[in-house]
C-alpha cells in the first residue's frame, strides 16, 4: 500500500458504512452514520474544536471507492462517492455537519490517498488498510466500543489466516503477531477474535445480541473444553458448524438459543461473571451436543420453572474453602488429560510455565508461614 498527499473536495468524501463502529446497524445511509458520530461525546468535543481553528496535523486517509471489494455491492446512497475515509470518519463528519462556518460540500481540504500497489492484492491491500485502522483504533482508547475493536480484530485474523505465510501457524502464533503489529496484548487479541467468532456466528443463524450483552459470551468463550462443546475447531478456533452429522445440527439449534438464554438471565438480574459461572458448573458434565441442547431448552421453554437465581444460591451453598477444593481436582483432572504429544501442545509451553511460577510462588509463601 503506498500513502499520497491529495486534495479533495468534501462532497467527494463518503463516511464508511463498514467501519466497525457500525456493526448493529447494516446498509446504515450516510445521513444515518452522520447522525450517529454526531451524537458522540468524541465527536461533540472536536466540532467544538473545529470551530474554533482547523489543523489537518492528522489527516484523513482515504481511497478510492473503485478499489474496495465490498463496495461491489452497490451499497445505497454512495454511488456518486469518488472516496471513502479509511480512518477520520469524526473529523468528516464535523466537516460535514455544517456546522462550520465557511464549509460547504465545494470546501476542498488535505487528505492522505492510500493506494493499492502495482504487485499488490486486493486482499493484502485491505489487510494494510485494516492494520491502519487497528493501529489508530484499537490500540489506543479512542472511538471505537470494545465490539467494533473485537469485530476489526477478527477481520485482521481471518485476512492472516488467508496468506501463504501464515499456512501452517497456528492460532496462536497468528494472535501473537497481531499483537506485535498494534502494540495490543495476546490475551486481549485472543478473547476478542474468539468472542466475536460465536458473536458473529449467532447472529447471523438467530436473532442478535444486543450490544450490550457482549459480555454475557464469556461464559462460552472461557476455555478451550467450553469451546469445543460449542463446536469451535480448536486447531483453527473457528466454529465449525458443518460436517459433523447430528451433532452439527445439535450445535446450530445451541447456537440459536445462545440469545434468548442470555436475555433471560438479564431479565433476572443476573450480570456476566454470574452468568459464566452458572453455565461454567451447568456444562462442565455435558459432553453431548444434545445434552447442552436440552439443558438450553430445561431455561428457554416456558413450561420449566428454571430460575438463574436459584442456580446462583446452589453455587454459594459451597463455603470458599469447598470451592478451590473442587476448583483443584477439576484443574489436576483437566491437566491430567493435556495430550502433551500432540502437535500443538508446545503452543501452550508458556501458559504452562505461568501456572509453575505461580504455583512455585504460593508454595513460597507456605514456607514462609511454616
């Protein structure tokens, strides 16, 4: 990708219909998108800002509508758009709201040109681009919801995913390098691609989750025991949903409840490390697809009388005491079975020396108590 120094005029310039940031509203028009960065406390205090004095320091990056792929589709309401910003849709949006004295759509201002390479292509152009946002976004506390970082991190995932070089690295490996590129922790990078695969999954064969219960997925996102049970290919940390006979069918039907177990335990109150610990004790027995299935439909069918709140007082019957006992033999039993042979076992050789340092380090306070 190489970056150029051009000027454009405003009517020009779309704001992005696929920013991340737009998630829970598709085929949004621009007017829509306007609206809503307009409403935005980020967006209030630039207006304010650019009222004032306007400083193109940071410019606005764009490219050519002609060199997206995704705006093949004709999307509605952009097609007398010669570019579309990458990164800037705030300030455009200022510029746009007009508000500004002196700015109107022939107002013609600095902007940086990214444009595909000759040997370059489109899909690894796109990569770049989507680097670019994730460096200005993701890795800083900016504009972006923890969902619109989750969802450009999996993009950046799956664009990795797709180059030769990468053929033979494993998930880990991969998240490790996205890590590297923002400057953003494995751990963070890890849990949001593999949050936003069920997210993005469930919604698309059920009905939406709404923003505001990403956190609720936690609870089927936690471990690698929880995710196989869900379908997910532990070797890709994809949801594999095809090819498995009954089962497959079992996990679309599990799925598809995933949201209305969840809005059922907001409705009573119950909040997410709540939720995650009563599914957590609920499945852990549950080996079968089918068994989670009836266990989904013993909380969503309206003939039970399930109640989350009355999970919740059998799992406070155990003293704390009681609770890391059981915590233990589950953990010695689960890394009992750790197939150390295993190709990708090595990947994990550093989660397990975390747990030894930490194990070596309590032992070293009960020496010192003794």
């Amino acid at each position: 990708m190489q970056l150029k120094d051009i000027k454009v005029k405003l009517d020009e310039v779309y704001l992005d219909p696929f920013n991340p940031r737009f998630t829970q509203q598709e085929n949004a028009t621009q007017e829509q998108i306007l609206q809503k960065i307009l409403d935005t406390k980020a967006a209030k205090e630039l207006l304010n800002s650019l009222k004032i004095h306007i400083k193109w320091i940071n410019k606005i990056v764009v490219i050519k509508k002609d060199d997206f792929t995704e705006l093949q589709n004709n999307i509605e309401g952009i097609e007398n758009a010669k570019y579309l910003v990458v990164e800037g849709n705030n300030r455009l949006a200022c510029l746009k709201s007009g508000k500004i004295s002196d700015i109107n759509d022939d107002y013609e201002f600095p902007v940086i040109l990214a444009e595909k390479e000759n040997l370059e292509s489109i899909n690894e152009f796109e990569a770049q681009l989507r680097l670019t946002q994730g460096i200005a976004n993701v890795m800083v506390v900016k504009e972006w919801s923890i969902l619109s970082k989750a969802r450009h991190l999996h993009n950046m995932y799956m664009d990795a995913k797709q180059r030769d070089e990468n053929k033979d690295k494993t998930p880990h490996e991969i998240y490790k390098q996205i890590s590297a590129e923002l400057g953003v922790g494995t751990s963070e990078v890890r849990q949001s691609i593999i949050r936003y695969e069920f997210y993005s999954k469930i919604n698309s064969i059920s009905d939406k989750i709404p923003k505001e219960h990403w956190g609720y997925l936690e609870a089927i996102d936690r471990t690698v025991e929880i995710r196989k049970k869900f379908g997910m290919d532990n070797d890709t940390n994809i949801l594999n949903l095809d090819n498995n006979g009954d089962e497959s069918d079992y996990r679309r039907e599990i799925l598809q409840e995933i949201p209305i177990v969840i809005d059922k335990a907001h409705s009573e109150g119950i909040n997410t490390k709540q939720f995650r610990d009563i599914m957590g004790n609920a499945i852990k027995d549950l080996d079968k697809a089918d068994e989670i299935l009836t266990f989904f439909h013993k909380i969503t069918e309206n003939e039970t009388d399930y109640r989350f709140k009355n999970e919740l007082v059998k799992n406070k019957e155990l003293n704390e005491e009681e609770k890391w006992k059981n915590n233990f033999n589950d953990t010695y039993k689960k890394l009992e079975l750790f197939p150390v042979t295993a190709d990708w076992a090595k990947n994990y050789k550093e989660d397990i020396q975390k747990i030894i340092k930490l194990l070596e380090k309590n032992i070293k306070i009960f020496e010192i108590d003794d």
